[in-house]
C-alpha cells in the first residue's frame, strides 16, 4: 500500500495535468451547446450526408443538434482520445522510469519481491485511470447542469463503463512496454494510442478492414454506437479483457526476471 500511494504522489501533477485539460475542454464544450444550438441544427443534415467522413465519426448515426448527439459525436471523442493518451503515458513510464532515474537498485534492495512492485504500480495505474474519469465526470457533470440538458443515463454510464476498459487496455499494453524497456516509452506510448484510434476510423470507413475492428479498443467504446444502439459488442469487450489481463500479467513475469540497470 505505502508504494501505491507513493506512485499516486509522484503521478498526482500529471494526473492534474490531463484531468483539468480534457475535463475543461469538454465541460467548457457543454457549456457552449445551448449557444450553439441553433447552428448546430443546421449543420447536422450536412454533416449526416458527408459519406464517409460521417461515418468515420458517428455522425450518420447522431443527430449533432441534440445534446446526446454532440456529446457522442464531439465530446466523447475528446473525451476518448484524452483517456487514452494519459493511460498510455502512464503505463508506459510507471515502471521503466526506475531505471532510467538509476533508482531501480535501491528500490529492489528493499524487502520487496519484484512482484509486489510491478503489481502496486499496476494499481497505481489502475487508480490513476479511474481518478481521471471521476475528476473529468464531474467537470462534465457542471458542463450538461449549465446546458440545462442531460442525455440518456443507461448510454452515459454504458459510454464511461467501456471507456474506463478502453483505457486501462492501452494503459496495461504500455506497462508491459514500460516493464520491458529501460527508458520511458512515451513518444511510442502515444503514437499506440493514435495508431488504434486510426484503426477505428479505417475499419468503419473501408469495409475491406473491417476485421481491425477486433484490434481496437475505440470501436467497442465507440460514443456514437452506444448511444444510437444502447448496446455494446460484447466478444470485443472480452478480447479487450483478455489483452487487458494478459499484458498486466506479462508485465509482472517479464519484470520479475529481467536484469535491471541501477
């Protein structure tokens, strides 16, 4: 427990970091829609009828006029892509950045199996991710109070419910990286999470890649999806669990036996 609550420490600033920016922007958004209402209306038949393009980002399937409709459509894709590179920034440096800050030697000199310290920073990151949803839900939360609207309860907390697995899945991937590696991988990090984000766009747009739908954890937690079907694929959100445990358990396997730098 004291090494939890020491990595939540060190990964408070960041964790503030990201919070404020993607919680604000997407609170600040809400805010905005009630201004923004009556243009959005006229917008939504053009952006409906913009072929692939509004495939790519829901908007075939949501209606942008509507609250539930610009926060699947906008909001969640901030929202989504925000969660996903701060759980893979995290990942990616909770484990390597004791070798690369030479501190790898004193904390493996404690009485602590590599084990337990892989397996609490793996908490931490799993804290870390579930902080980030509350803390950014609330300012979500003050941006629908001041549109005066809320959309449909069941989508929301299906939405959030699936984000949280999307998230800790690119997270648990870029611990097992960060496990692996001896410098903080965070440019690489970063560039998985837009790389799976890609994949989505291009298995809804060419039918041909259909099958990444599979690879990617955006598609399953998809805003515009859920909230035009209320329903989630649930073979996808067992493949993001079976990955989502596999990398955690990797990680904690390869950690336990690789040779560490002091």
């Amino acid at each position: 427990m004291t090494l939890l609550i020491h990595e939540l420490k060190r990964n408070l600033k960041s964790l503030l970091i990201w919070t404020l920016s993607v919680g604000i922007l997407c609170g600040g958004c809400l805010l905005l829609f009630e201004s923004l209402e009556e243009s959005m209306a006229e917008m939504a038949a053009a952006y409906s009828s913009m072929g692939a393009f509004s495939a790519a980002l829901g908007m075939d399937k949501m209606n942008i006029g509507t609250i539930e409709g610009f926060y699947a459509t906008e909001i969640g894709l901030m929202f989504a892509l925000g969660g996903a590179m701060f759980a893979a920034m995290t990942g990616a440096s909770i484990v390597s950045k004791e070798e690369e800050g030479h501190t790898s030697e004193f904390l493996n000199t404690l009485p602590l199996g590599r084990g337990y310290i892989a397996g609490w920073k793996y908490g931490a990151l799993v804290v870390l991710v579930l902080l980030f949803q509350v803390i950014c839900f609330i300012f979500i939360g003050i941006g629908f109070a001041g549109a005066g609207e809320w959309p449909p309860l069941r989508e929301f907390v299906l939405f959030h419910g699936t984000q949280i697995l999307m998230q800790l899945e690119i997270g648990s991937i870029c611990f097992l990286i960060s496990a692996i590696s001896k410098r903080r991988q965070i440019g690489g990090a970063l560039g998985l999470a837009m790389l799976l984000y890609m994949l989505d766009l291009l298995c809804r747009v060419l039918p041909d890649l259909e099958n990444l739908k599979y690879v990617t954890p955006y598609y399953f937690s998809n805003a515009a999806d859920i909230f035009s079907t209320g329903e989630i694929p649930m073979e996808m959100m067992l493949i993001s669990v079976f990955v989502t445990v596999g990398s955690a358990a990797a990680a904690v396997i390869i950690y336990k036996k690789r040779d560490l730098s002091a």
